[in-house]
C-alpha cells in the first residue's frame, strides 16, 4: 500500500481584486500555493513562475528527501525570477509567497511529507478532530505577535497585516523547511491570505474538519472569505492523506 493525496484547488477573484495574482498546484503528491506581490502583472508571472517551477516534482519517482527536492524548486524559482526583473524592468519588484508539500513515495501506512514556506500563505493540518497551523506567517505583525508586542487577535487587524518580511524575489532566501509524518485520515489545508486574513481559525476549522469532500470543502472555504467581503484574491488547497486507490487530484490553475 502506498499513500497519495486525494486534493482539490477553489480560487476566487474576490470582490475587490480585478485580477487574480494566486497561483496554485493540486496534484496526488504535490500541493502548493503562491501569492504574487509586486502588483499587476508582476505578481501574476512571479506567483506563475514559482508554481510552473514546483510542478514537475509532481512526477518524480525517486524522491527520498521531499524538503531537498523542494528547497531545489525555490531556489531555482527564486533565480527565475531575478532574472525576469533584470530583463523587464517594468516587472522590477515583484515577488511571491511559496508554500508547497510534496508526499515521498515511500511504502506503508504512514508517509513523509516535506513542507517548504516562505511569505504568509499558510498551512493547517487537520488530525483526530483537531486543527494546528504549521506554518508561520513571515510578515511584520507575526515579528511583533512573538516579541509580545502586539496580540494574535489584534494582528489580524493590523493596518500592515499584508507587509510580507520574506517572500521569493530574486534576492537572497531562507525558506522555513520541515519533514512530516503524515497517516491516512489527515487533512491539509494550504491557502492565501485572502483566507486567513479576514476567515477567523475557529470558522476554518469548522469546515475543514467537516465530512465534507475536498473540493466542496474548498468551496466552503472560499464561501466563507466571500461572506466576509473577500478584498483579497482567495486560493485554498484541501488535501486528504488516502490509500493509492480511488484518488483524484488536478492540475496546476
């Protein structure tokens, strides 16, 4: 028996957004979303460029170090997009958030996902009826949330919420990296700050813990940002840990 994941990817504009800079990937081992920044359309060919980059571990069979093989893509998107800047100056600036999965293709009951994050895209897990975030947000306000300055309610609304401190922009980079145990009956979750910024951790967890399929789980979530007036593009990835067998996933949006 091996695991794969059972994923679906639900992208919205928003309601005040006229173009969407997310980018996301939602395959049967790999998941990832990035979120451009820079403005339009800069923030549309960095977040593009970062998942065109992650995209082909999707087929890679022979992973046996998921974060190495992740730290590879940044990196290599990282180049991509320095290069970009220093042939189109009107694309000077822009950059994108990176949070990616990838599921090694290791035997048995359990598997190891390597997990890479940079800028504030986040990452939940959902695991025997409970939700933990697994990733920290790099912006200005989670600097102040851990200096004790400033609390995690107040954080969310925060006139500089959205100041990203580390995101991939063609200059040196440090992404957060971290190898996981996954099981069947995880859940994971992997969204822009169109989500998390306005949608509150309790109200996600209500829809992500529900028996709900993935892509309607998804749906629900996107649901829940548009309810509360979504400014932002919104992209969530909802992503079960399942037997090979009777999966589905889909491609890169």
């Amino acid at each position: 028996m091996s695991l794969i994941l059972d994923a679906a990817v639900v992208s919205d504009l928003g309601l005040v957004r006229g173009n969407n800079e997310d980018s996301a990937f939602a395959g049967r081992r790999l998941i990832a979303v990035a979120d451009g920044i820079g403005g339009m359309p800069a923030g549309e060919l960095a977040s593009e460029i970062a998942i065109r980059t992650l995209a082909p571990l999707e087929d890679e069979r022979d992973v046996t170090d998921p974060v190495s093989r992740l730290r590879a893509a940044a990196e290599a998107a990282n180049r991509s997009i320095r290069e970009a800047t220093e042939t189109d100056p009107a694309t000077d600036g822009m950059g994108t958030t990176m949070t990616a999965l990838l599921l090694a293709p290791d035997p048995g009951v359990t598997g190891t996902i390597g997990l890479l994050h940079v800028g504030d895209s986040r990452c939940y897990l959902g695991r025997d009826g409970a939700m933990s975030q697994i990733t920290k947000d790099d912006t200005f306000v989670q600097a102040l949330v851990d200096q004790g300055v400033l609390s995690a309610e107040d954080a969310r609304h925060h006139p500089r919420r959205s100041l990203v401190m580390q995101a991939v922009v063609g200059q040196d980079l440090s992404p957060a990296c971290e190898v996981l145990a996954a099981r069947i009956g995880d859940r994971f979750l992997v969204c822009s700050d169109g989500l998390s910024d306005i949608v509150t951790d309790d109200a996600i967890a209500r829809v992500l813990l529900s028996d709900l399929d993935p892509r309607t789980c998804g749906e629900r979530l996107v649901r829940l940002a548009l309810d509360a007036g979504a400014p932002d593009n919104v992209t969530v990835i909802v992503a079960d840990v399942v037997e090979r067998a009777g999966t589905s996933g889909n491609g890169p949006t």
